[in-house]
C-alpha cells in the first residue's frame, strides 16, 4: 500500500533513493545476523567435541548459552530484516515495472 505502482519519473526516482536507504540498513541486518549464526556454528562444533556424560556439556547444551539468541533484540532485527527484505522486494518489482514500460 504505501509503495503503489510507479507513475513518473519523480516518483521512480524516489523509490530508488528509498530503495538505496533501506538497502544499506538490510545489509547491516544481514551482517549482524551472519554474526549470530557463526557463533551457533562455533558453539555447536565446540559442542561435538564435548563427551555427552561430561559436566561440561551440561552446561553447554542448558539454555544459557544461547539466550542472547532468544533475546527480544535478536527476534526484532530478525524480523525486521523479513520485513525490509519484502519491501526491497517490493520496491524493486515496482521500479522495474515502470521501467518495462
């Protein structure tokens, strides 16, 4: 709804500075979230090399070491990575529409 298809060159142009904005802030989402992942990674390789009767991994497979992957700023950049995703998504289709004709 707020990004209708394109009607003029103005509002193209508009769409593409928006487009170019909201790129910069998902890449900056993405890269946070490579981070998350890499450290799951490590912790579940440090995890395979921990004997499962240890004490050791008791305590690497209680919740605490992952809390801050459950942590409400984790779930809301998260969500709004999906969210900006869809909008570049959209404002993407929508310039290239306008091109095509």
């Amino acid at each position: 709804r707020l990004y209708p298809p394109v009607s003029s060159p103005a509002e193209r142009q508009r769409y593409k500075a928006e487009f170019g904005s909201e790129l910069r802030r998902y890449k900056e989402l993405c890269a946070d979230m490579d981070r998350v992942n890499e450290r799951l990674a490590q912790l579940g390789q440090q995890l395979d090399l921990v004997p499962e009767d240890s004490a050791q991994y008791q305590v690497c497979t209680s919740a605490r070491p992952l809390r801050p992957f459950s942590a409400p700023e984790y779930q809301d950049k998260k969500q709004e990575s999906k969210t900006l995703r869809n909008k570049l998504f959209h404002i993407k289709r929508m310039v290239s529409d306008y091109d095509k004709l």
